[in-house]
C-alpha cells in the first residue's frame, strides 16, 4: 500500500522548459500524500516527458531492493504501483518457470514481468488491489489500471499538454497550480452536495467528487496514452461471462455443498490477505461480516491476532458487546476504543483534509478511530467491507428481493407471506415502507427498470449496481483514507473478485431467505460464531452517535454560527443554516435529539464548510522540500 503520482507532458506541450518544474511539482505532489507512504519515496524522471513518484508503506520485501519508482532492466519498463497483489508468489512461480529470473521478492516486479511476459492481460491473473502506471519503453506509452471494485485511488487531469495523475486529488491539485491551472469546483455539484450529501452520477464512469475538471479513473479499467495524447480503454474483467459459467454447477448443488463451498472460497481469499511480511490485525466491529473474517483468520494464521472495535458504552448505537463475545469465543486480544464527540470535534479538520473531499458520512468517527488504534499496533488490518453490497446485507435490498420474487409468478398469496417473514426481522419503519412499496405495483414497474445489467434476478441487479456504481464506490473511499491516514493497509477479503463471482452466481434464496438477509453465510458461520452475532436481526453498520454529540458539543455548532460569512453560503441559503442550528438549541432545551433529516444536513454543511476553509490553504503552503 502506497502512493502513486505521475506527470506526463505530450509531445506538443507548451510547457517546454519542463524538466526543472516537474521535479519541483513531483516532490510537492509527494509530500501531500506522504502519509499514504511514509517508509520510503521515490521519484524518477524517466525522460523529458515523463516523471513518475512513490510514496512506499512496505508490506512484501521490506527492504530497499523494493524501492519504486521499479525498473525491468530486460524490458526497461518502469513501475509506480500502489496496493497488493495476493497472488504473486503463484504468478512468480509460473513466470520462473517461463525463464524469468528476480531480483527482489516484491509483488512489484512480479508485475513488471507479468506485463513482459503478457502485456495486458497479465492484468486478468492478478487477485488483489491496485493503482498503477507503467511505462511501456518499446511502445513509448504510459499504461495505468486500477483494480476491479476500484479499492485503490487513482484520480487524473488532463489537458492538450499534459496528463496528471495521483492517489490523491490534493496532489494533482498542487501540480496543476504550479502550472497555472485551477481546479474548478462544480457549483451544481457542491448545491447538491450541501442538499442530499451526494454529487452526482454517470453510470459509466464513478464520479462521485466535486470537481469539474478533475477524473476519477474508472475501477476495472486500464488506460494506454502515448505521446501524442492519444488514449484507449479496455476492460480486463467481465463479471457476467464468469458468472454465467458458475451459475449453472451451484443451482444443482444443495444448500450444504453451497455453504461448504462459499467456506472454501473465503478461507483461500482470508489465507491471501493474510500474506505480509509485517503485523496484521482485524478491524472487528461486532457485525457478521467482520466477526466471520475474524473467526475464519483465527484458524489461518498461526500467532495471536489483535482486533479493534468501537465500543459506544454511553449511546444505544454500539456493537461493542457483540465484538467481545467474538473476541472472548476466539481468544483474541480485542481492543475496545471508546470515542466521544470531542475526540471526533479536535480530529475533524484533519479527517476531512484527508478524506480530500466532502463527505456523507458521519460513520468516519468510528473508521477513522479504529484505524488510528490499530496503527500503533499493526501495518496491516482485515476488515469486512464490500459484504453487504454483494450478499445482501442492507435491509432496503428488501425491496428488489420482495418485487422480484412477486414478478416471477405475481402471486399475492406469495406476496404477503415473504412479508410475513420479513416482519421480525428487521426495523417496524423499514417494514412499513417496505409493504406500502410491495402492493404499489407501479413501483413494481419502476423498480425493475433502475438497473439495467445483464443479471437476470432483480436483486443481483440491484446488487451488482451498488457494488459497481453507488454505495460501494463510496466506502472504499472512506476505507481507504481513513486507512492510509494513519499509513495503514486495509484489506478487504469479500472483494476477492472469484469470490465475488461465486456470491454473485448463488441464488436468490442463498442471499434473502425465510426474510434473513444474508443467509448463505449466516448458515455457513453458524458453529463459529456466537449465535448472537450470527442470527442477529439489525443491521448497524458503523453507527455514530453524532446526534447526540451534536447537542453536547456547541464546537460543532460554533463551526457555522457566523452565517453571514460562511463560505458555503454560496452553496446553500444562510438563512436555511440559521434554521438548522436553531434546531439544534431546541433539541438541547427538550433534552432530545434532532430527526435524522436535520442531523445529515448539519453534517453536510459542516463538511463543505470546512473543506472549502482548508483545502486551498493546505495545498497552498505545500513544502517543495521532501519531507521525510
């Protein structure tokens, strides 16, 4: 887990005395991000055209052979490359058997003479998470890709003279500004922001940020630009041809060689996440997801593990209580962290400047002190993300699941005894919503036209589009910098993509069954897991009780009492504010608290109203320096 950056000038690039500048604008770009690498970094001008950078956190080979940017001297390819790829030591072993010698034990050069020995579709091979660039010295072209679910940042600029790209949009800020170029902020974009939390969508390319003239390279891609500027896009995985082939095998098998299977598959994926050559840890937040990774790494690795979960005591929203019962069935050394609305208030400037942009999600306080912890014990953590988008896991998948089963047979009877199953289990006002929705056959209608994929079943759609397109995208983010904050890797092993493959190629019945949500794994972990954990009916996810912080500290409050002269006032009406935080004051006079509503839209305008103060301000006082 690194940090990557690069600036590639065309060949008819008005910046001609360039070479000087793009040092400068590569050390600055590298300071910005050096906390996503803080054991090494590296910059290497590969010609007049080309500079490429690293920031190296060392997980594989922690010694100075693994120094990036890497070279191929066969090939003189050369590499900047962020993440890990789980399965090299297998893909080592077969180019050795094609002739190819190492030098170093890296997951890095194994990628260097898998693209000799492939090219592109070495790319198809790898098991893992990544954001790379490589430089093609026979072809003369700068190669990036990004891993399948896009659980690596990679973000780029380009104009008629130059490409930039970087792990992070705060450095390719900074080496557009020494350029002269600004980074444009989408007013339309930041108005929807300070509304609903969200920018915007294009269902073909993630765009979930608020810049105009900035890209989000697209997960599951890989890009070939040459000199000329000229640039082409090839897809390495297709999701739906390797499910198409599964699917068949699984619908003959019984439930039992199912849940067998689906053991199999997450303790091969467990067993490669757990290949480091430094301390690993488990981020366990008491739910099913991170507590069946847990028991499952437990009976794979052969020292005590730590595990670090949030534990609310003070509000009704923590799942404390169920971590230590997995902790106490397992033995391992659990780490109960305690957050307040002070610790979340003193660290959130610095949450927000390294989430880079505005975020929803008020749920960082727990992710982000789970990752500080674990840092001071461990480089390398196991956590549980990308389960639900793939399983199930969230309750409004209700929804798809009740609408689709209903349309294979449009039985009534059918109808209302799935929703008879689902009444227990899950909260009285989604089930309310949800059976108004389940006899609104014009919402029938809609719904099964929002996603348009090749599955067949309405909740794989539905599934396969959070995970591609909408929710999904999202936490990997939060993961990631929230992570790399604190220069630590975050592994997710649900998102092994030939695990992916199997889930999605499972039924319907295996995910949504006698109305548990997730019921393949809830059946497959039911002896390794204590039944309070595995059977439990609500889903909570990070929960933060931020409402309540939002009443016992006036900081936060404070951040937009001066309506007049907020900088988000070009976003969302003063007036509009004054009114939120008035409620605020009502709240605390009723001892209550404030509806969800009001309590996202407080979090709105604080994020945007921060981010807007500090953004600039940082990039602008960037050391050209390297600060080590």
């Amino acid at each position: 887990m690194c940090g990557i950056s690069g600036i590639f000038h065309f060949n008819n690039s008005k910046y001609l005395d360039r070479i000087h500048l793009m040092k400068k604008q590569m050390i600055g770009m590298l300071n910005l991000i050096a906390h996503r690498g803080p054991d090494d970094h590296g910059l290497e001008l590969i010609n007049e055209n080309l500079i490429l950078g690293h920031r190296r956190l060392s997980i594989i080979d922690t010694s100075s052979v693994g120094k990036q940017p890497m070279v191929d001297e066969s090939t003189k390819n050369w590499i900047t490359f962020n993440g890990e790829i789980y399965n090299y030591v297998e893909i080592r072993q077969e180019l050795e058997s094609l002739g190819h010698i190492f030098k170093t034990h890296t997951d890095t050069e194994v990628i260097l003479k898998a693209y000799a020995q492939w090219g592109v579709k070495c790319f198809s091979k790898f098991v893992g998470m990544w954001a790379l660039a490589i430089w093609d010295e026979k072809d003369q072209k700068l190669l990036l890709s990004r891993d399948r679910n896009g659980m690596k940042p990679l973000y780029y600029y380009k104009d008629k003279d130059v490409f930039i790209f970087a792990s992070e949009f705060k450095a390719i800020i900074y080496a557009m500004k020494l350029l002269g170029i600004d980074a444009i902020l989408s007013t339309s974009k930041l108005q929807g922001f300070a509304a609903i939390g969200y920018y915007a969508h294009n269902r073909n390319h993630f765009q979930e940020h608020p810049f105009e003239n900035l890209n989000d390279f697209p997960h599951n891609q890989i890009m070939a630009i040459d000199r000329t500027s000229k640039e082409r896009y090839f897809d390495y995985w297709d999701v739906f041809d390797s499910v198409g082939k599964i699917k068949p095998m699984l619908e003959k098998m019984t439930i039992e060689n199912r849940c067998e299977m689906l053991k199999n598959k997450l303790e091969t994926s467990i067993k490669r996440h757990l290949r480091s050559d430094v301390p690993i840890g488990l981020s366990l937040s008491g739910g099913l997801d991170s507590s069946s990774i847990s028991a499952i790494a437990k009976g794979l690795h052969n020292s005590q593990l730590n595990t670090y979960s949030i534990d609310y005591n003070k509000y009704d929203c923590g799942e404390g209580h169920f971590a230590k019962e997995v902790n106490e069935m397992h033995g391992f050394n659990g780490h109960l962290i305690d957050v307040n609305g002070k610790n979340f208030l003193d660290d959130l400037s610095e949450i927000i400047w390294m989430r880079d942009i505005p975020t929803n999600a008020y749920g960082l306080a727990s992710m982000w002190n789970v990752m500080k912890r674990a840092s001071k014990d461990v480089k390398v953590i196991l956590s549980g993300q990308g389960a639900d988008e793939i399983l199930a896991g969230y309750h409004y998948y209700y929804q798809s699941y009740v609408i689709g089963e209903y349309q294979k047979n449009n039985n009534i009877d059918n109808l209302s005894q799935m929703l008879d199953q689902i009444k227990d289990k899950t909260e009285a006002s989604i089930f309310s919503t949800l059976k108004n929705l389940a006899f609104d056959f014009n919402y029938h209608k809609k719904q099964k036209a929002s996603y348009q994929n090749d599955f067949d079943e309405l909740l794989d759609r539905h599934l396969y589009e959070d995970m591609d397109n909408n929710s999904l995208p999202r936490f990997l983010m939060n993961e990631d910098r929230c992570s790399m904050a604190f220069s630590l890797e975050s592994r997710l092993p649900f998102l092994d993509h030939e695990l992916i493959e199997f889930i999605l190629a499972l039924k319907v019945s295996d995910k949504i069954n006698d109305g548990w949500t997730k019921y393949i794994l809830r059946k497959t972990m039911d002896k390794m897991l204590p039944n309070n954990v595995c059977w439990r009916r609500e889903k909570k996810g990070y929960a933060t009780p931020f409402n309540h912080w939002l009443i016992e500290n006036q900081g936060f409050k404070d951040i937009l009492s001066n309506t007049k002269d907020l900088k988000i006032n070009k976003y969302m009406d003063s007036q509009a504010i004054s009114n939120l935080l008035s409620k605020i004051d009502v709240a605390k006079a009723n001892n209550s608290v404030l509806n969800g509503n009001d309590v996202n839209q407080i979090w709105y305008c604080i994020n945007l109203e921060i981010w807007l103060n500090e953004y600039e301000t940082n990039i602008k006082n960037t050391n050209n320096d390297f600060v080590i």
